[in-house]
C-alpha cells in the first residue's frame, strides 16, 4: 500500500458497525446444479418412455431427448444481500465517517481538505443456455424391467454484478483508486475477491448423472413402481474465488445415492389419459478440493481489511490475498422431489407439476496453520502516521476518530488459524420449490416414435440462499 499518512491527518473515516442482529454476509454462492434438477430431466420425457402411443408392444431399446435451455435469475436484491455486509443490496464507502464501510481499507482517499464519499448498488444476475441431452436404455433382454439411463448437459452461464455507483464529488488520488468500481475490480491489488463490472462466464458440460433402475408393472400397466441407484461424476470447474458471484458450471464433487418412481394411471378411454407421475431421489455428496475466501473473526468483509509484516509495518497488502486457501468442501445431502399430472388428448399432452428440492448446509475442512507461519497482522491504520504496531481488533467499519475507532496493539499480534471464520465460506442450507409446465405433441419420423414439447418453470426460492430464476425449453424426443 502506498503511504497515506499525509493524507490520514487531516481526514476523518468513521464506519457504522454492522449490529449482530443482521444477517451474516457470505463470500461464496453455489448455485444448484442443472444435472440435479429433475424438472430439465423428466418433463415430458418420463411419461413418454413408458405411454407413448405410437409405440409397437415391445419397448424400444433407446429413448433418446435434448432440450434447448434458457434459465434466468430474478430477485437481484436477494443475492446483494448474500454478499454485502449488513444485509443490504447498496452500501456507502466514505472517509467523513457517515457510511457503511471505510473507504481508507480500500485505498480510496481524496484530496486534502475533502473526503472520499460514494454509494454502490449491485443487481446480480444470472443467465444460463444449456443443452440438456438424456439417454434412457432398456435392458430387458437382460432382466425384464431393468433400464439404465445418462444425462450430459453442456452449458454456458453468464454472471453480472449489474454495479451502479454514485460517485464521489472527490475522487481518489491513487491511481487505479479513483472510484469504488474501480479499487475493488483491481487486479494489481485483488488477487482475488474482485467486483467485476463486466460480465463473467464460463462454458463447460455439467457434471454426468448415471442410473441404473428396475420398474414393476402391475394390474396390466395401470400401475408402476421402481427404484434406481444414481451417481454423478464430476466434470465441473473448480471454483478459484478470483471474482464474487463467479460462474461455476458442475463441480469437483461425486455423490452417490438411490432414488424411487412411480406411476399411477387414473383413467384412461380411447382418446383421453390422466396419469399422476413421482419421483424422489436423494444423493450424498463427497468431498473435494476448492478454492474459497475466508473472513476473519473481526466480522462481515474482515476478508478486506489489510495486513502487514512486523518488519515492515507501513507496507501493506490486502488480507483476502492471505485468506484465500484450497480447502475440502463437504456439500454432503441433496434431496430431489419432483411430482406430475399428465393428460393427454390423442396424440397432445398437457403436463404440469412441482419439485421440491433441498441442500444441507456446506462443511468445509482445512488447515490454515499458513497463517500462523505467515507472520502478518491487521495493519494498524491508526498508527501509520506514528509508530504503527498492528490492529487485531480492527473491522471493516472502524476508523481513525469518533464513535468506533481502530484500537492498535500495545504489541504486534499476528494472525492466526483460531482467527479464520470457517463459516464465513461455506454457503448455507438451500431450498426451493418450482411449479412447471408442458406442453407436447407425439408424432414418427421414418418409422421411429418421437415427441416434440415446450415448457417453462418457475423456481421459488425459499430465502437468499438459493435462487429465485425461470425457465424456458423445447424438448425433443425419439425412440430408436
């Protein structure tokens, strides 16, 4: 950091505290993965596998299905509030003392006589095209009943911050701190934590679920009933925590788990069918490694404040360098509860439906003895202009005078692994529930059942830990 003790004696930085009854920012958001997400896999498709009219008597060996995907998120002000202190979708940076975070942690210092004030808003969004491809294979000429299934999902997401800043009437004199947006998208300073302005994405195929199931049919098909065993395998990105709010697309993470189906055919006459439709699945996920960012002990955004060295106590660097580890990430229990009425009408179907889904709480596993080792401390801001030290109280929101002032140490007190809020990276229990409609048309090409649909969801997410987003898809089918 370059020396600011000029303009420390003539400026005033005052922070109001984030008061513990507001909810807890977090440094990393996981959005629910695509391949989990039974609505993509079994609209349309699961009733068609085994109702399809157009069928001969015997069951096709293959049902292939690709779906065209568009998905976007809503609700912007939800996720601010996952990542801003103090539950908020917009806070002030200032150096008079009347904002929400000290602008002086961030090397935002105006000339003297003035003072740094300015108010960022973020909107996030997320966008997601994906290509949802399931292969369902029957294997009754091994076992009657017995099948076996796979889902690939390339996919592009698109993630944007959406800032907005009112600047300041007096900019910042470092270069390449002149303005909010500017100091938290630094690359030369951020190595990770970055605010991008722009928009971030990622293009990849998601994780690979796998099945392998057996139905009973009973009461001459009126009836069905099964059960499967269900793995994904990970082909995901793995999170680096260069920027908030970062595009992940899969994950690093097996899971194994079982699942149950059902079938339940209400009537059915020559032209007209109504069949009641279930499946719940529930899978364990395994750990694995990942990069996360960690905030301290000292509270919200401590992950920002800065540390220096004892041997160099005027020279500091930003703590979310030091705080940013490989770790195990433990996502553990995900349930998966999807239901459907479906009508059909000669060759026309009407599908609508709900799912239920559910994420435990993220453990996270790792040793930051580094820190210990490390030998860096809380910059002692306070005493730059004098004879610095550290400042191990310090938080986000305190400054140089008035109600809550940096405290210095009587002694250097460095950092250490008891200092790290483990839980401050480890995203929170997720639940949402969709509602979800389709709509479809079974028809042959060269001889070959087929089916072509369109559908669209909405998912309500329960609180700010999951995302609220719709939905749009065409569907495609053919039986071989």
């Amino acid at each position: 950091m370059k020396k600011i003790c000029p303009r420390l004696i003539t400026g005033v930085a005052l922070l109001i505290s984030v008061t513990s009854c507001m909810a807890v920012s977090k440094t990393f958001f996981m959005p629910r993965s695509l391949i989990g997400n039974s609505v993509f896999e079994l609209a349309q498709s699961n009733y068609d596998i085994y109702h399809n009219s157009l069928r001969d008597t015997d069951r096709p060996v293959v049902n292939l299905y690709g779906s065209a995907i568009f998905q976007q998120s809503r609700h912007s002000s939800d996720l601010a509030s996952y990542f801003f202190p103090g539950n908020q979708e917009s806070i002030s940076f200032t150096e008079d003392g009347s904002g929400d975070v000290d602008s002086l942690w961030f090397n935002l210092i105006s000339e003297a006589g003035t003072y740094y004030e300015s108010v960022l808003t973020m909107s996030p969004k997320r966008r997601m095209y994906a290509g949802y491809i399931t292969t369902h294979v029957d294997l009754c000429r091994i076992m009657n009943g017995l099948w076996f299934s796979f889902d690939i999902v390339p996919m592009h997401v698109e993630h944007k911050l959406n800032l907005d800043e009112v600047p300041s009437d007096h900019p910042g004199i470092i270069a390449g701190f002149t303005t909010t947006e500017e100091a938290l998208n630094n690359s030369s300073w951020w190595q990770y934590g970055r605010f991008s302005n722009g928009k971030v994405s990622k293009t990849r195929i998601d994780d690979i679920q796998v099945k392998l199931g057996h139905d009973h049919f009973f009461c001459d098909n009126k009836y069905r009933v099964g059960g499967y065993l269900v793995t994904t395998i990970p082909t995901g990105n793995r999170p680096e925590s260069v920027y908030v709010f970062e595009p992940i697309v899969g994950s690093k993470h097996w899971s194994l788990g079982l699942g149950l189906t059902g079938d339940w055919m209400i009537f059915k006459n020559d032209k007209h069918s109504l069949n009641f439709m279930v499946d719940g699945k529930y899978r364990y996920v395994f750990k694995g490694t990942e990069r996360r960012s960690f905030d301290l002990t000292n509270g919200e955004w401590s992950r920002y404040l800065q540390v220096a060295l004892q041997t160099e106590p005027w020279n500091s660097t930003p703590a979310i360098n030091l705080l940013t580890h490989s770790v195990k990430v433990h996502p553990r229990s995900v349930v998966d509860v999807w239901s459907a009425l479906h009508y059909t009408w000669c060759n026309w179907n009407l599908e609508v439906g709900y799912d239920f889904w559910w994420r435990q709480k993220e453990e996270i596993h790792g040793n930051f003895d580094y820190i210990t080792t490390s030998s860096e401390a809380i910059f002692d801001i306070g005493g730059v202009c004098t004879n610095p030290i550290s400042c191990s109280s310090a938080t986000i929101a305190e400054a140089l005078v008035g109600e809550h002032v940096v405290v210095s140490d009587v002694d250097f007190t460095p950092l250490t692994a008891a200092d790290v809020n483990v839980s401050s990276a480890e995203h929170p229990r997720a639940l949402s529930n969709t509602i979800f409609a389709n709509i479809s048309r079974n028809g042959t090409l060269r001889c070959h059942p087929t089916t072509i649909g369109i559908g669209g969801l909405y998912e309500f997410a329960h609180d700010r830990n999951a995302l609220e987003q719709f939905a749009v898809w065409l569907k495609m089918g053919i039986d071989f």
